[in-house]
C-alpha cells in the first residue's frame, strides 16, 4: 500500500521515513516529489488539527492515495503557548530558523519570566477519502538561550527535552526519533493504522477453477486473513473463478487476448485495473496466461504465483497442472508440494518465498498427488499472505 506524505520539507520528510523504517509495516511511503505533486498549502488554520486536516486535502486531492500530513509547532508556557501553529513563520512569513530562534529568545527575555517550559505538539492528519483520524505526540522539556549542536532543523538547538542536559540538535537521529513529538505521533499513527485501518488490498488473475482464490476468500470472511479482496481479473468470463468472485462481492473484469492487438496492450489494461482499483498484492490463481512486463512494471516483486511443484524442480514453460505430478512421479520422486514465488519474466524463476512438503505415496496416481498437493496450496497461500501482511516476509 502507499501512503504519500503530505510534505515539501526535507526534513520532516526524512524524520518519516526514519522512524517508519522501524516499524513492521508492509507500506510504500511516496513524497510529492515522487508523484510530481507541487503544491505549496497555506496553513491559514488558528489549530494544528484544522491545517494538518488542511494539507491533508489538499494532497489527497491531487493523488486520491491515502495522505499522512501534520503540523507541528512549539508552545511555550510563559508565552501563552506561543509560536503555536506560528512557529515555522514566527518572525515573519519568509524568515529562516535562526530568525525565529533569535525572536522567541527575545520574547523570553522581555518576558520576565524565569520558567521557560514548553513543548513540542505534532498533530497527524491521516485522510484516505474515507476515514479522516488525528493523531497527537507531544515532547516536553524547556527553552535554553544558548544554541547548542547541529542536528535537526527549526527550534531544536535551543530546546532541551525533560531528563536530558542535551537540546534536540546535540542528540543522534535515533536517540530524537526515540522521544519525539513527530515520533510519538507517528507510532501512535503506526499502531492504529496496523490494527484498525489498514488492510492488504488483493487483486486476483485466474482462468479455471480459482480454488486457491476461494480459499482465500472464505479465510477473510473467517477473519483468518485480515485483508480486502477487491478484483478479479479473468480472460475466461465462464470461469468458475468469475461466479466465486461474484458470490465474494468483488469486482470482475473480463480482459483477454481477444479484445486487444497484441498482448501488452492486454496487460497494459489489467495493469491500469489493478491500479484503479488500488491493489498492493496480486495473486495468481491458476492464471494461464505469461504476466507481462507492463504488469510487471507496475507492480514489482507484489506478484505472487503458486506453483504445484517443490520449486526449482518441475518449474518452466511447460510445468503446469497435471503435467508436473505426473513428471514427479514418472521420476520416482519422494516427495513433491507446492512453492510460492514472486513473479518475475520467466517461467518460475522469481524469488521462492514459501514451501510445503509432501509425500509421494507409492501408489499415487497423478491426480491422487494434485489432490493432496491443492489441500496444501489452500493453506500455503493465505499463510503467507498473512505473514506477508504482518511482516514476517519481506518481498523487496
């Protein structure tokens, strides 16, 4: 899944993808840079919630992706909880950072006061078109009017947190990201998110039966696999697989070589579905088609394929069906089972991410051994998706 940070700052920009390097979850963090989004927001808003809400929008509008964007400013207690929402244009609307350090020191000291607590607030807005949520993290500690260290940006070489001797610009980027306002914001973002937002969209190719599909389909309905099944993308509109994805409430799209000229204008098709349809993970399911590069292209190492066989044994062009449990066992194999891969531009090459054994029985048949095998795939498949989704596998 991807989520775009709603940001022009470098700064802040990096202090996201910092601190959700730590974090188990299987998203994609996109910038605007990367979308070629360009935008600048005013924050005309009197709260942090009101402009977090405000960019949040704004970007929303311009990439209809799920959007994290925030505000954050500095409340000083002496100074009736200023620069607030202020605090980036304290000393004036296009003033640099030493300008605003240098004017809330001077408000201090015009201030009389001897107590100069105050404390970083970060506000999270996250807005997927759907759910709007706000998150909050707060850091305390105190003004000091020595500037001290050279890490971080804004207001942190002359803000010193509670049970630290160090300002913010002395300490290392993890030892910041550790108590931070941003930081606090962003693993309470992160913990609701996991568990309460966001699930793994899947899109599903087949072209028979789609029985691994059906399974994984009633392991969600189960509540087995946390995770929303949203498409179908068939090239055979009488298939099985079409009236299971019906039954499940999903979308069907019938796209086949018959309708286009060539087969990449075919998965330049079924690539702009899955993409319209906001998928994170494919699954084939018995898809008797060679998934080709604008698929590929979109959708890099999220394409997983089940393949009937003990990978890299039995794989290639013409391994498939009944055909490979019938070369096991002409071979006098022991074993046989099922292999998950990611899909990549050759036939059963990609990178194995999953496997389960089973015996070859001396007196299977071929259709005996595809029997048991598919008992296995049924499970295999949601299995990893699962562990997938709670990352336990890592696909890049």
């Amino acid at each position: 899944m991807k989520i775009l940070i709603a940001s022009n700052n470098t700064h802040k920009i990096k202090e996201f993808y910092e601190i959700f390097s730590e974090l188990n979850l299987n998203i994609e963090i996109c910038t605007p840079s990367e979308l070629n989004i360009d935008i600048n927001v005013d924050e005309t808003g009197s709260t942090f919630e009101y402009n977090a809400e405000l960019k949040a929008r704004a970007f929303y509008n311009e990439c209809k992706l799920p959007v994290i964007a925030d505000d954050t400013g500095l409340e000083v207690e002496a100074l009736n909880g200023l620069p607030g929402v202020y605090s980036s244009r304290y000393a004036g609307n296009d003033c640099i950072d030493s300008n605003n350090r240098k004017k809330l020191i001077a408000e201090l000291q015009k201030s009389n006061a001897k107590d100069w607590s105050a404390q970083f607030k970060t506000v999270i807005c996250y807005l997927d078109g759907q759910i709007t949520k706000f998150y909050y993290g707060i850091c305390k500690g105190k003004i000091t009017d020595k500037e001290k260290g050279n890490n971080g940006f804004g207001y942190d070489s002359i803000f010193i947190p509670d049970k630290y001797k160090k300002t913010f610009a002395e300490l290392s980027e993890i030892e910041k990201n550790n108590i931070s306002h941003r930081g606090n914001a962003i693993r309470y973002f992160a913990n609701d998110f996991k568990n309460n937002i966001y699930k793994m969209r899947l899109g599903f190719l087949a072209s028979g039966t789609g029985s691994n599909m059906e399974a994984i389909l009633n392991n969600i309905v189960n509540n087995n696999l946390i995770a929303e099944a949203v498409i179908l993308i068939t090239n055979n509109s009488d298939s099985k697989a079409t009236k299971i994805a019906k039954s499940h409430g999903l979308e069907v799209r019938h796209i086949s070589s018959a309708q286009f000229n060539n087969d990449n204008e075919r998965d330049e098709a079924i690539a702009n579905a899955l993409i319209n349809s906001r998928v994170d993970l494919i699954i084939l399911a018995g898809y008797m088609k060679k998934v080709g590069s604008p698929i590929l292209k979109q959708f890099p190492n999220r394409i997983l394929n089940i393949h009937p066989a003990l990978l890299p044994k039995y794989g290639g062009h013409n391994y498939f069906g009944m055909n490979v449990h019938k070369a096991v066992i002409e071979n006098n194999e022991k074993e046989s089972g099922c292999t998950i891969h990611i899909v990549n531009d050759d036939y059963d090459k990609g990178k194995i991410i999953a496997q389960r054994k089973v015996k070859v029985l001396p007196k299977d048949s071929p259709e005996t051994l595809q029997k048991r095998i598919l008992k296995e795939e049924h499970i295999l498949y949601s299995d990893t998706i699962n562990k997938i989704i709670n990352g336990e596998i890592k696909l890049d």
